[in-house]
C-alpha cells in the first residue's frame, strides 16, 4: 500500500505550480489593464516602471515557488522509491 505521504506531497506540489501560475500573471492583468487605457502625465512612466518591476517580482517569487514544488515532488519520489526497495527486499 502507498505511503499517504507520496500522495499529499504530490498534491501540495501541483498546488504550489499552480500558485506560482497565478502570481506569476497577476502583472500581466494590469499590465493590460494599463495598455489598454489612454493615458498619460508625470507619473506614467513612473507607474509603468513599478509595473515592470512587479512583474519581475512576482515572476521571481513564481520560480522559487516551483522550486519548492520541485523539491516535493523529489521527496516524493524518495519515498516511492525506499517503498520500492522495501517491497523488493520482502
């Protein structure tokens, strides 16, 4: 039988990918939000930078969260693995 381990692991991961998804396209929506709108004045380059620099943010924070989702998946894999090796040796 499976260790409940290996299968809750898993789920947080594809959870995880799936949070980074999500922030990882938060600056993009406001990002199109603002091309779409005629604007201009003293502060839109300003507010086009911070949104450059969010979205470099938000992609940064998105790779580190699939790290940590790449990280279960191997934990996971361990397990499988040592379940294998004892199944083996019986």
């Amino acid at each position: 039988m499976a260790d409940p381990r290996i299968h809750e692991l898993r789920e947080r991961a594809t959870k995880l990918r799936a949070f980074a998804d999500h922030v990882q396209k938060l600056p993009d929506r406001v990002d199109g939000e603002a091309a779409k709108m005629e604007w201009s004045g003293p502060y839109t380059d300003k507010v086009r930078g911070e949104i450059k620099t969010w979205k470099g943010r938000c992609g940064s924070v998105a790779d580190r969260i699939r790290e940590e989702a790449q990280r279960l998946d191997g934990e996971a894999s361990s397990l499988e693995q040592k379940e294998r090796e004892k199944a083996g040796a019986r």
